[in-house]
C-alpha cells in the first residue's frame, strides 16, 4: 500500500471544504443557495431543496403543503415517509454528521429527472 502525499495547504483545503457525510460544505460558485441555519426561509417559490453536491433522486427535501415543513424525499429515504415528522427550515440542510450544508433548489423536469433551479 502506498501512501498519497500532499502539500499541507491542499490536504487542510480539502478536510475544511468536506464534511464526514462526503458533501461539501461551502457554497457552489454562482448562483441561488441558503444556509438554511442562517438564512430565511426562500418562501413558497421553492418547492424542493438539495444539500450542494447532493442528488436530488436519492435525497431531497421538498416544502410539504400547507407550509407545514419540510419532509425529505427519495430513494434513499422514502422507506418510512409516512412515519417521519416534518422537519423546520433551520434543519433542512443537515446531515447524518449533523453539519450544516447550503442548499440549492430542484426542480423535476417532465421526464422525471431532477435539475438544479437557477
């Protein structure tokens, strides 16, 4: 096995712009995103969200009606969707890492995929 080295700067670059969780936690270049734990709610015109460097197919969090929360929603978490409580705005863009992420909207295109919202 065979070790990778690096210069200090790129190494301590690369463990502060990542999380545990694989995501990265600045914000993309350009752009709409929030801070969700710092940010207020973008209001009804944003109806789903997605951690920057996240998929929206595996998981999102889409704006429930009655602007009741948020619940998250996808392949990787829908398994008990009827059972998950809603969850605030401020925590929208944590992870399992409890880190918080920025966030940018999604929307579903009409054949199902889903696009980053400019």
């Amino acid at each position: 096995m065979e070790l990778v080295r690096g210069h200090s700067a790129e190494i301590n670059t690369t463990a502060v712009d990542a999380c545990r969780c694989g995501l990265p936690t600045q914000p993309p270049e350009g752009g709409s995103w929030w801070r969700p734990d710092l940010d207020a709610d973008p209001g009804p015109r944003v109806r789903a969200v997605v951690r920057y460097g996240d998929k929206p197919e595996l998981r999102r969090v889409v704006r429930l009606e009655n602007n009741s929360g948020w619940a998250e929603r996808g392949a990787m978490v829908d398994f008990y969707s009827d059972r998950t409580p809603p969850i605030f705005w401020a925590g929208v863009g944590r992870c399992w890492a409890n880190t918080a992420h920025p966030v940018v909207a999604v929307r579903e295109s009409g054949s199902g995929t889903w696009d980053i919202s400019a």
